[in-house]
C-alpha cells in the first residue's frame, strides 16, 4: 500500500530540500554540509514565503516558494561576495578533512544518512500503518483542519491559521509546510500530513544529526556512521511526537533543531569539524532560527538553553586571559564583561517572555525524582524501555567529553543540563520553581523528553570517535589488540582487509538490530495503537468515518455541522469535505452556536433557536456519540436525546454514527 505513494514521498523530499540546498550552496556550503543544511534553510524560506503571501494578495504554494528561494539565494550570494571583497577570508581553523566532498571517503556521510533514512522511515511506516491512517488523538483535529482551512483559504500564514479557530496569531511553520506538500503533491490531507511526517523524520531528523555530529565531534567515519544509527534507534524522537498530542510542530521544530545549534557552535568556534565563523555561516542561522521559532517556539529555547553551556564553556575559557589583562588590555577586558552580561540579559529576558501561558503550562509530573533520573541517565524517558544501543553509549562518550575538557566539556554539561530539566518535569511537584524551570515546555514531560535524543547521538558519536582516536596507540601498546583489528601476521593483505570489512559489517548490522529494540520497538507499538482505525478508537470509528466520507452526498457544500467536536466529528472538515461549526476542540464559540448547543431541543417551539440556525447555516447535525478523545462527556444539553427531537430527520446513518438534518427551520 505504501509503495502506491512512494513517488510522491519521493517527491516531497525533493521538494522541501530544493530551495534550502539552493540557498546553502549560494552561501558556500558544500558536500554534505549543504544538503544536511537543506532543511533548515527551506522551512526558513516556506515560513516567509507563507508569512508574506496575504500581504500580497497571492495564493501560497510551489510557485511563490520558488521565487523566494530564488531571491534568497540571490541576496545570500550577493551578501557573501560583497564580504569577501570588502574584506580578506579570516584563515580557517579546519580540522583536517579526510577526504574531499565527493570522494569514497566523502560519501560516507551520504551512505550513513541512507541507512538512517531507511530505518526511521521504516518505524514511521510500521507505527503508521497505512497511507491513509490518522492520528486518533486531541490535537489531530486542529493539525488536519488546519491543512484543510489552509487549503482552501490559500493561506498557510501564521498570522491567518489562527482564524479557523477564532483565535489570532499561531506559529504555523509545520502547517505551510504540510501545505505545500499537499498542494504539490495533490494528495488528500490524512495522506499528505503522513508523507510530511516521514520526510520529517527520515529525512530532516537524521541530515540534522549528521550535521551536528560532524561538525562537533568531527568526521570520522566510525562517528558518522554510529550516529547515524543512533538516531534511528530511539523512542523518544521522532516516533513519540507522533504519538502523544499529536505534536506534529514539535516532530519539525525537533528535527531542524540540530542544525540550529551546529551553527550556532561554528560560529562561536566550538565547531572544528566546520570552521566556518563567516558572514555566510551567520545569515543561514539566521534564516534557520526564522523557521524553527515559527515552527514551534518552544524548541527555538531549547536553542537557546543550548547556547548557554557553549556561553559558560566559552566565558570561563577566556575568563583567566581577560582578568590578568585587565589593565593593560582594558578594552579586551570591557569587552569580555559586555558580551557576558548582554548575553545573561538576552537570556534572561528569552526565558522570561518565551512561553506559554500559565494555563496552559498544567502538566504535571509523572512519578518520582529517582524515576527521573534514571530514565534520563538511560535515554528512557517517559516510562518507555531503556534504548539498549544508545544508553550505554551516550554514557560512555558523556564520560569521553570529560577526557578532553578543553574540547567537548560544555557537550557534558548540556546532558547534565537537559537532563535536569526532564528530572524537573517528570518528577518535582507542582510549584513556582518547577513552572519558572520547565513551564517553557508546558511543564510537560513528554515534550523535554523529546529533546533528550538531540544531546544522546551527540554522546555517542563522542563516545565511538574517542575509541577510534585512542586505537592506534592501543595497537602499538598491546599486541592483542593489533592482532584483534588486523588478524593474525600470517594473513595476506587482502584476507585481513576482508576480515577488517567483514568485522566492521558485522558490528553495524548486531548495532542496527540492537537499535531497534528496547524504547523504539515499544514506541512503535504504542505510536500504531493511536493511528489504528478500530471500533473502539478513541476519535473517529470505522462507522463514523464511513458517515464522514458520505457527507459530500448527503450534505450540501455550503452548510455546517453541529456536532461535539470532541467525539470526533470535527474532522468532518478534513476527512469528509464538510466544515464543522468548531474546527477545533477549543475553538471560538458564537453567541448563536451557543443558543444552539443550548436549545436544539426546543427548536420546534422555539424561534431563537432557528434564527441562530439560520445566523450559523447549521441545518445539519453529526452525531458519533458521547464517546470523547479523553474519555470526558462535555455534550451540549440541546446535542443529546436528538432521536427524540421531532425537529430533526435522520438522513444517514452507520452503527451509532448519525447525521440528522433540522427540518423544523425550513430550508
């Protein structure tokens, strides 16, 4: 069944990584590096292209992202060669590549992204299930009627998703892109929210972890190779964003989020695997920020908490230098207090003003600080089963970056930090320091636990590259080791590079095995439970999507739904072609959609109630129930009893899914 959409799949990768690769190599990017940067750089693009579509009047799709990313690329170019000639290249402080961009050496990054491709979208596929399945969860109603709306109105900005629910402003980077999938694509909106999603995971997620690896740890094949597969051997993301929520903003936000700090750490210099600190390498971060605060707010600060152990790590480094030429280097000196404590404001003020509302921020823990700690020390948060593959191995590169301190110490202390925060969520009770420290992630567990995989392929890539480092020497110390790498002296050449080739697949595939157990193969079970269409599912049953698909038939394509949007029947917009009066669980409730909510039951004694009618064009009703996503009862008094109401006809139903038409109002 998938292989029917794998054109399109294909399609959509090429399509959302095409403007961003324009832009990078415009700016100088190469190799791998501009690919792996591709994503970042095309949300980027799509964010303002959706952004600045209604001011001029122009529908968002293909075409207006064309153009875009044809004068971003072009300014981008511009900019880096007036640089270059108003001022000469600053020598570049590269750690020393082992081979060029398109040689054997150069293709592993290509190699190991393909594997890891491959295995993420495997799970994303099994967790799924098929093409056409749908998130049977709270916020997949808002997410698939947001493409919906989008797709009808033209817009995708985050200045007019808002208004599908009466609200305002909403960070809508995920919705443009989804969009712009659909739009291209031509496919219907379950089909092209799920080919989003796998390009998202398969093919962001793993690019942005390359990128950030290599960069940091630096290219080493072993290390490219291992976090590969360590991104694609993890419960926590992308898979438990597609489960819980949904949170599809978060799967996005999530996966641009290590390009984000790779850039981030170039230009701060804490990068040897880029030593790019240049105008370009500036502007793409910029344009990568642009994207990733729109497509959710809350990873651009876990961006931001990111940068603060870089900060400190490159405060204290130059703290000694800066004290003891404070005197006759005075500059330096006011220098090094401004850039401290201008960051310390920005900081600050960020994590002050950036986040939710308090309301919103309710969740609280889900069980005890020892729990915590150890789910956060073993790479399983939230209940799930230790990540066998990655747990041992981020702790063993957490203890390599203290090896080298005066390299990758600031990477420990951003375990320690993240790992703090999730112990925060997931374990301390409700209380005015818990909310100052998490509630910029709703104090919600599961979404800090998402962000812990970012920093755990990090350590293991940390972890492999010291052994590799420390090898050599420990050929030339022990003769059992030499003897172990390259078999025994009596072998010729060509039988112990088979060996060493037959070793090294056989490590990868008991990896790639390894990784697919434990925390990931029970989050791809529980990720399936929620996209299952069964009489029993917790928003839209067999019989009520059956209901759903016949309403183009049975209603006309004007009218409006009366329904409780939270059984379900909202997604009559999005699955059926027929709009709900509430496009989303908490959306806007009108004066007169509440005289109806109130008194349906009146409607034939009543002419308030058919003037609301009339007001709203609601002459129909969907009935699936009292059956709630949560497991709630939030009917309206005039939505129950409606067999009994002798103002309304029954005009199609399917086991207890019903649509009634209001015939007490007239046409």
């Amino acid at each position: 069944m998938w292989w029917s959409i794998l054109p399109q799949i294909i399609g959509a990768a090429i399509l959302l990584i095409a403007p961003g690769l324009l832009v990078a190599l415009a700016v100088r990017f190469r190799g791998f590096d501009a690919v792996a940067l591709a994503p970042a750089l095309t949300v980027g693009i799509v964010v303002v292209t959706s952004t600045l579509t209604p001011f001029v009047n122009i529908r968002f799709g293909l075409v207006p992202v064309a153009v875009v990313s044809l004068l971003v690329a072009a300014a981008g170019m511009f900019a880096v060669r007036y640089r270059a000639t108003r001022q000469p290249a600053a020598p570049r402080q590269r750690m020393r590549p082992l081979s060029g961009p398109w040689t054997l050496g150069g293709l592993v990054p290509f190699a190991a992204f393909g594997v890891a491709a491959l295995l993420v979208a495997a799970s994303v596929v099994r967790a799924i299930g098929s093409p056409q399945a749908f998130s049977q969860t709270y916020d997949a109603v808002f997410h698939l009627n947001s493409v919906k709306f989008a797709l009808e109105t033209g817009q995708a900005s985050s200045l007019t998703i808002g208004g599908m629910t009466g609200g305002g402003f909403y960070p809508a980077g995920w919705n443009a892109v989804a969009v712009l999938v659909a739009s291209t694509t031509g496919a219907e909106v379950p089909v092209a929210v799920n080919i989003t999603s796998i390009v998202i995971a398969a093919v962001f997620w793993p690019l942005g972890c390359l990128l950030l690896t290599r960069w940091i740890v630096g290219p080493r094949a072993s290390a490219t190779v291992a976090a590969a597969i360590a991104c694609a051997s993890l419960g926590a993301f992308p898979l438990l964003m597609m489960d819980f929520g949904v949170l599809y903003p978060n799967l996005l936000a999530i996966s641009l989020l290590p390009a984000a700090i790779a850039l981030a750490a170039s230009l701060v210099g804490l990068a040897p695997g880029s030593g790019r600190r240049d105008l370009a390498t500036a502007l793409t971060l910029l344009l990568g920020l642009a994207g990733l605060v729109v497509a959710h707010p809350t990873t651009f600060m876990a961006w931001v908490t990111w940068t603060l152990p870089m900060a400190g790590f490159l405060a204290w480094r130059s703290f000694g230098a800066s004290w003891r030429n404070r005197r006759t280097g005075r500059g330096r000196f006011t220098k090094y207090v401004l850039s401290v404590s201008g960051y310390s404001i920005a900081f600050v003020a960020l994590w002050i003003v950036l986040r939710p509302p308090a309301d919103a921020s309710f969740w609280g823990p889900r069980g005890t600080v020892p729990q915590a700690f150890g789910e956060a020390l073993v790479t399983s948060p939230v209940d799930l089963s230790p990540a066998w593959l990655v747990a041992p191995l981020a702790l063993f590169g957490l203890w390599s970056c203290f090896k080298v301190p005066k390299r990758l110490a600031w990477l420990g202390l951003v375990f320690v930090l993240f790992a703090g925060l999730y112990i925060v969520a997931a374990g301390f009770p409700k209380s005015p320091t818990r909310d100052f420290l998490t509630g910029v992630w709703y104090n919600d567990s599961f979404r800090v636990a998402a962000l812990l995989p970012v920093i755990a392929v990090v350590l293991v890539a940390v972890g492999i590259d010291w052994v590799a480092g420390a090898l050599p020497a420990a050929r030339k110390r022990y003769r059992y080791v030499d003897r172990a790498v390259e078999g025994p002296a009596r072998w010729s050449a060509p039988a112990r590079l088979a060996c060493r080739t037959a070793g090294g697949m056989v490590v990868v595939l008991t990896a790639i095995v390894l990784g697919q157990q434990g925390g990931l193969k029970e989050e791809v079970q529980l990720t399936s439970s929620h996209y299952r269409l069964e009489a029993d599912s917790l928003l839209v049953s067999p019989d009520e999507l059956a209901v759903l698909k016949r309403l183009p038939h049975s209603v006309p394509e004007d009218a409006v739904l009366i329904d409780n949007p939270y059984t379900g029947a909202a997604l009559s917009y999005a699955l059926g072609d027929r709009k709900s009066a509430q496009l989303h669980i908490l959306s806007y409730v009108s004066p007169e959609l509440q005289k109806i909510y109130d008194a349906l039951g009146q409607v034939s004694t009543d002419p308030s109630v058919c003037r609301a009618v009339r007001e709203e064009h609601g002459f129909y009703i969907l009935d699936f129930g009292s059956k709630e996503v949560h497991g709630e009862n939030h009917t309206a008094a005039g939505l129950t009893r409606l067999d009994q109401n002798p103002g309304l006809q029954l005009i199609d139903s399917q086991g207890e899914a019903k649509l009634y038409k209001i015939t007490a109002c007239g046409s």
